[in-house]
C-alpha cells in the first residue's frame, strides 16, 4: 500500500489555497484559487484542499445541526 495524498476540509478556502501555494510555495498540480478543490505537490504525496461546505453537501451533511457537523474536525 502506498500513502498518496492528504485531504483537507476547509473553510476559507481562497485563504488556505493561498498558504500553501504562495506561503509554504507548494507546487499546484490542479484547481485554482476560485474552484472548491485543489492539490499540491509535496514530492511523494499530494495535500488536497476541498471546501468543508461542499463535502458536507456531498455526503448529506448539510442539513444536519453544527454539533453534528464539529465530528468532521481534528481537534
């Protein structure tokens, strides 16, 4: 088995898209600072960005109470 990539839901993702590519200048392998979802190089593995609002939507979330929703977080 091999690890390949890390995702992370995020809330601001202009912001967070922008930490990893200009801040710890990360390459981009795909998205853009307006999509929702974006990769980054780190040499073996890649990080993913995804927009927490719209994997909530994806896996039926969305509605659910904000407690609810605080199990999608690390602490």
């Amino acid at each position: 088995m091999r690890y390949e990539y890390t995702r992370l839901l995020v809330t601001d993702f202009p912001a967070c898209f922008r930490f990893y590519r200009d801040v710890i200048g990360l390459a981009l392998r795909r998205g853009s600072e307006t999509d929702t979802y974006a990769e980054f190089e780190t040499g073996f593995t890649r990080i993913a960005l995804f927009d927490r609002a719209e994997m909530s939507e994806a896996v039926g979330t969305s509605p659910l109470p904000a407690p609810v929703l605080a199990t999608h977080r690390v602490p």
